[in-house]
C-alpha cells in the first residue's frame, strides 16, 4: 500500500524529494552534516505505517471528490473553499505527525504556518483541491523529521539534532 | 448547521433519544438525580460546537459513500468493511471528545469497546456501513458526559459526579 | 532508562506480568492462541519508545511527590485525592497509547473505566498515590495491545487480530 | 483557581499583556481591526477552563521545582536541560490548545518554533527553568488565538478571520 501512496502523492503533484526539501530544511539547522538522502529516507520509513498510508488515502480521496464536486452539499463547498475552520484536515494530519511523538507538533505547526516549499506551490494552485493534501505533507514531513531527532544520536554523536 | 446534523443522524438511523441513553448510563453512577432531559441539553451544547459538526458531516458522507460503493479503492473496502486497524474513524472522533478535555476519553474508550446501545444496534445492520458513525456516536456521548461531569458541581452540590 | 522504567514501575507496584495480564485479556477474545510471552515482548517493545519513558518518569515523579506532602498547593490536594476532573494524567497516558496509533484509544478507555486486574489494586491502595501511574499501565496495556494488533497478520493469517 | 494562574504566570515573568501581543500578531493580520483588549479577553477566557487551569498548576510546578533541583534523576537533569526530546511539555500544552479545537494548533506550532516575544524572553533566561511554561504559554496564546477565529463573524462580518 505504500506505493500505491507515494503514486497517489505524484498524481497530486508531491514527489518524495518535495517532502525531503521540508525535512532538509527543518533538520539542517540542528544537523549541518544531513544528507537529503537520509532525510528521503526517513520519509519512506514514516510512510510504511498504516495509520499514515490510511490517512493519506482517505485525505486525497475527499480532495479529488471535493475537486470534481463529488461530494453532498454543505461538505462539498467546505472543502472545495478550504474553509479556516474545518480542522479535520489537520485532525488526520495531527494523526501522522503524533506516529513519532508529539515533537514533531512543533514542525507541524511551523510548516503549517509558514508554507514552505511545495506546500505553498499546493496552496497557489488555482483549480485544484489540498485541502486535505497539505495537511498531511506537513505532518509527514513532520513526523520524518521528528523520526531523524529521535535518532540523531545513533548517527552521530558529535552533532546536535533536533 | 447543528439541525442538519442532528436530521442526518436521524437518517442514520441515530436520534438524540438514543444518544442521551448512553450518556444517561454512563452518567448516572456518579449522580443518581440525573434526568435524561439534562443528557440531552448537554448533547445538544456539545453539536454546537462547529469541530463537532465538521467531523459528523466528514464520517457519515464516507460512511454514505462507502455503502454506495462509490469510493475508489482500497478506501471502498477498507471502510465498507470497517477493517479494525483503519483508525481514522476513531482520529475524527477523538476530535470531538477532545473538545470537553481529556476526561471524555475514558468513556469513549468504554463506550466504544463495550457497544452499549444504539452502538450495538449500529455495529450490526447487515447492510449498512457505520464505519465513522458509531466512533461519532460514542465521541458524541463521551463529550456530553464529560460536559456534565465539569459542570456537576454547579448543578448538584450533594452529589458526586464523574 | 528502559530497565529504570522497569524499576521504578516494581517500586511502585507493578510488574510486567501485572500488565502482560491486561493486554493477555484485551487480546485473547480476538487471537486465541496467543501467549503471555508475546504480550510480555510487545510490552518490552512499548517500553523502548522515549516518549513512553518520558511519560512514565514524570507520571511516577507527581504520584511520589504528592505521596510525601511535596508538592506545593492546589496541587497536592488535586493530585493526592485523585480529582476527578484532573486530567493531565489522561494526557499523559494518550501520550503512550498514540505511539501506535489511534486504535489503542479504545483499550485504554475500557481499562481506565472496567479497572481490570492490577489497575483495581493500585486504585484500591488506600494510602498510596496513584494517580498518574494508573492511567499510566492502562496506556501501556493499551499501546501495546495495538502493537500486538498491527503485527497480528505477520504472526498468524488464519487468526483474526484486533 | 483562574486568579491564581495568573498570580502563578506572573511570578514566572509572564504577564496576560505579554500573552495579548502573541495572540495580537497571530491574529492581527486576518483581522485589521483587532484590538489588544479583545486579545486579552478571548485568553481570560481560555484561563477560565479548569483543564487549562490544571496543565498550568502542573507544569509551573515541574519548572519550579527542577530549579531549585529538587526533582529525583534522571528528570531532574532532563526538564532542568530542557532535553528536545522530553515532549512531555509539548503534550501538556497542545491539552490547551485542543480546548478549542485543532485550529490553535498550527499556531502552536509556529510560536514554539519562532519564539516570538515573551516566549524568547523565557528561552533565553539562563538561570530559570521554563521548559513547561514556555509550552504552555505559546499554547494559551494559540488557544486564545482559535477562540478569536471561530467567533470573528460574530465580531464583524466585513473582516476575514482566521
């Protein structure tokens, strides 16, 4: 199932290397010697969980209906607007990043926030629906993250990872 | 938006009536005086809340969805057949016990394991898919419980409420 | 700090077989051939997370503090007496039981409510503390009882795992 | 008890109005006419539900304690050092931030990573211990700030809040 993630991912316009960049650029600061490698890496590894490849599947399966006015009304137009409101989306996003403890809540927030990389490209976008899709690449940038400060020490003792 | 979801639930098969039973039965224990009318207001200040209402309109429309057969796999069996690691259900109605603090839990937890009531009566319609709603049902019912309970003390000072 | 954990936990009451009984019970209903033994490793696997270490630290840190007087009002009185509306101990506890996901919720809201076994002892302990480290082993019966659940397919493929 | 929070903040060198100016650029830009008064009411009444009230009570305590080391090891060292990865702190506040819904945190999440205003003030103090109240100050502030959006239409209809 965790291919059929990362193809889903792709078709939505999120490669594996987009999600590395907001990983890099979260670790770098506490890790000079990161390699965007280890950070893909760790990515893969978050994603091998069930309780993230389910959220992720039923995240974009509410975009894509929301994007083809699929759903009943008042959802449909909730979702298709990326109402502030709404909140299930960083629900199931909170879901990811809680997989490797509540530190990544910090990274969550900060992404959340600040639009890094290919979250603001997803956010721009005119006619698609990411409602759900942003959500939960900052939680999974998030949690990769987190998952590389809780094994910082075992890849090196003489830095500092956060 | 609170009297479309309460007119969803009621296509769903679930009526406050049925929801105020459990809160009565979780409730009563620790405040013997305790009317159903009391369960039912708490419920009702509970689906004012917006976060409520956004997680009931999410899981019903997948659970509607999911008996329609018009979810794209594997989302459609995973929900169709309410496959016990998918957890995004209990994600969503977390959600909604979250919102009286954390003492909902319990009785979340308790109500979902033990299937008391309409939550039985859910769990075994043959043809029906209840995958998100009964998590909602018993979010919803732990959330007024645990609203009582924070205001016991102001509606009984004799008693001891839980 | 894992062995720590374990000593701590004796110190206070609590063996692993204590709870290796807890997940035996929740698990048994849906896997029958499963052995104390492999609840007993889930559990030592459980332990071997740092946020679950963490948890347990601080937990028994307050239940002992509040044990001799130490800790400065209101909070000896709330903590001392087990006030029901607390729930930071709660917190504390979904703090472990999310470490494998959203499914170990129910669980830990059945054992915190039913006081299964060891959890009925710590509750009954007339002069102890226990405030934290009930909610505590219910979060760790709980964890690892998911964990159990989320292997279940590698351990057997006849068997049906919850 | 919400007076005594307050007296509790403020003997740890934060005052409400500290708290208003983080809750001020939170929501300042969605929301042009927003004043520090309302900043100030939307935390009062954050500070007015008792599981804020209680997460505060404790982790006050915990910070009070670790600097006048008196905590038992390995914690002491640990919350003295503020350990990025203890987390405990983090799980205590986002209990404040949930009290009004997942909306706060995002904004959790961005204060704790830019340490804006008091909350570098806090990071920087060399002798103090604020491994919690930093936490638990930025998710007041987030709590404060979610409050603030879900009742801005009901402030103005003519403004986008968030």
């Amino acid at each position: 199932m965790k291919q059929l993630v990362i193809k889903l991912m792709a078709e939505r316009g999120v490669s594996l290397a987009d999600v590395a960049d907001l990983v890099y650029a979260l670790q770098r600061p506490f890790y000079p010697a990161l390699l965007l490698e280890q950070c893909t890496r760790s990515i893969e590894n978050v994603l091998e969980k069930r309780e993230v490849q389910f959220a992720f599947l039923t995240g974009i399966t509410l975009d894509v209906l929301a994007e083809q006015g699929r759903l009943p009304e008042p959802l449909q137009t909730i979702i298709a607007s990326d109402e502030p409101l709404y909140g299930i989306d960083e629900v199931l996003a909170l879901g990811i990043t809680n997989v490797y403890g509540t530190i990544g809540l910090t990274n969550f927030g900060y992404l959340d926030k600040t639009k890094l990389g290919i979250l603001s490209v997803l956010n721009d976008a005119p006619q698609a629906v990411h409602t759900f899709l942003d959500d939960l690449v900052a939680g999974l940038a998030a949690a990769a993250s987190a998952r590389l400060a809780h094994n910082g020490r075992a890849l090196s003792n003489e830095q500092q990872v956060r």
